[in-house]
C-alpha cells in the first residue's frame, strides 16, 4: 500500500490562489497580519501588487474586500475562521452578504484541531453562523485535493462564498480524477444499513468508520458533503430512504452546522428518518495536541462508528 499523503487544506488554499492569480489578473488576496499562517503569503511573494495585508483589523478587511469586489475585482480574504466568521461577522453581513458581492473568505484555522492555540481560537461555531446569511455559501473541503477544486470553483462563482480550512495536515481522500461538482454531494462509499454524512477532515474519519463497521456486518454509505450551504439534500436523503437512518460528522458544534442542515431537510422531507450527529458537543475547546483533541472529542472514526450503530438501533 502507498504512503498516505497528508497535507492540510490551507496549504492547498495558498497555492490555489497562486495559480489563480497566473490566469486571472482580476484575483486581489487581502490578509489580517496572519499571511505566513493562512498561506497567503505565497500569493504575496508571487504578485505582491495584488496582496493587502489590512494589519490586526479584520473587520475593516471584510469592508475593504468589499469595495474593491464593487469595482470588478475578485477578491479573497482571508484570516483565521474565528476572525474571519466572529469578529468580522457585522461586516461580512452588511457589507459582502446584504449587496451579494464577489467575495470570498478564506477562513483558515478552524474547528478543534487548531490545537494548542486553544478555545480562543477553536471556532466551532463558524459554519452555524455563516449559514445564517442569506446567499451565502458555505465549502468546507475533505482535503487538499478538494480544497484546491474549491478555490478554484470559487473563484468563477459570482457572489460570496465561505471556505473553510484547517490547520492540521489530513490524509488525501482523492486523487488527481477528482472533479470538484458546486453544491454536489459525493458518495464515497455505497451500503445498506447506515448513511454517513461527513464534512472537512471528518470523511477521512467517517471512511475509516465504514472499514470498521464492515469488519462487523455492518454495510454503510458514506458521503462526502463539501457544499453545507446550498446542502444537497436529495442525494443524502435518497441514501437515507434506502439504508434508514443518518449520522453526521463534523468538526463543528453539533448545533448549526451539518448536523442541524440534515435534520432540518430529514424533517422537512416529510419522511424523517433517525438522525444521530458527532460533532463538538455544545462545548468550548482546550488547548493540546490536534489529534488527542479530536479523539478526546470524540470525532474520530471510533466515535463515528459507535455512533453508526447507535442510529441503526433507532430505526422503526
């Protein structure tokens, strides 16, 4: 078996956005004084004409982003997910959602495995309050592979998109074939008995899962769900009316995220069925390694896997 290649998706975020820049004269990054973290510095030493570090004022970034996106720019903006999402939340709002404009926030750092940096910048709750912006979408790619399909997709998509990326290096899930589909749902995996549905680092997670389930008779359908905003709610629930029940994974708070935008289409399709979500259990972080942060918050495979039998319990 091959070496498992990881990598973590913003560095593919900042090498997307060189290559973009070679082909799109029109593509200007903005940085909040974290370029070396969020990978924008590589866009920086390519075409330094079109880079603008705002400094520590991440709200006045967003407006920034937004006036030049007025004047036929595509613009990426990026800083850490509890910036980009928290602090400048009024900002994106008012002045990038209200008049739907072409920007693009490139929210690096987020969710648990931030690490040792701690609650302060663990941002469990970004993907709850984006999705509460009327036209925006929301992307949160399984790996580098995807993550630079979606910058890229971005990038000719007219309006504002939230891309989320993290910090820790994850095992690739796809290969060079990969083709990046906006607002499309992929099954990774076909099966009978449960519906995994997984997001950003968690489907390396929820793949692993299905292998250990499958060792117990246990038949699952795993599906990658990179666009949480518009959701493809006919691909997860035609793969819940067959297998009966769903489980989310995330590595976000349980409330607001994937796990909230499933049981809100479960329920809304007239025919629910169980739906049982791992994900940061309505707590605050703490500070540690990335990966003993995930197992000890349960979003790894074992959890995801126990959490599969739980749902499959559930069904009538």
């Amino acid at each position: 078996m091959a070496d498992i290649i990881k990598t973590a998706t913003r560095d593919a975020y900042g090498k997307a956005l060189v290559e973009l820049g070679a082909v799109n004269d029109k593509v200007v990054v903005l940085d909040a004084d974290l370029a070396a973290a969020t990978k924008t510095g590589m866009f920086k030493k390519a075409y330094p004409d079109r880079f603008i570090d705002s400094g520590i004022c991440e709200s006045n970034m967003m407006g920034v982003a937004a006036g030049l996106a007025t004047t036929g720019f595509t613009v990426f903006a990026s800083t850490f997910a509890m910036f980009a999402a928290g602090r400048a939340f009024e900002q994106v709002r008012n002045s990038i959602g209200y008049p739907h404009l072409n920007v693009k926030i490139g929210a690096t750092h987020a969710g648990i495995s931030v690490g040792e940096d701690g609650a302060s910048h663990q941002c469990c709750e970004d993907i709850g309050l984006m999705r509460t912006i009327p036209g925006m979408t929301i992307i949160n790619p399984a790996d580098a592979v995807e993550a630079r399909a979606a910058v890229l997709a971005a990038a000719d998509y007219e309006g504002p998109v939230y891309m989320r990326f993290g910090r820790l290096a994850v095992p690739c899930v796809f290969d060079e074939n990969y083709k990046f589909e906006w607002g499309k749902a992929v099954v990774l995996r076909e099966g009978k008995d449960v519906t995994i549905c997984a997001t950003g680092l968690m489907v390396n997670e929820a793949i692993e899962a299905a292998k250990a389930l499958a060792d117990e008779g246990i038949d699952a359908e795993v599906i990658n769900v990179h666009t949480i905003k518009p959701l493809d709610a006919q691909t997860i629930l035609a793969s819940a009316a067959k297998t009966g029940c769903i489980v989310t994974a995330e590595e976000h708070n349980i409330i607001g995220g994937l796990g909230s935008a499933v049981c809100e289409a479960a329920c809304e399709s007239g025919a629910p069925v169980p739906v049982v979500r791992v994900g940061v259990n309505d707590i605050f972080g703490k500070s540690g390694p990335a990966v003993e942060l995930l197992h000890i918050y349960g979003l790894d495979a074992a959890n995801i896997a126990a959490k599969a039998k739980a749902a499959i319990s559930l069904k009538k």
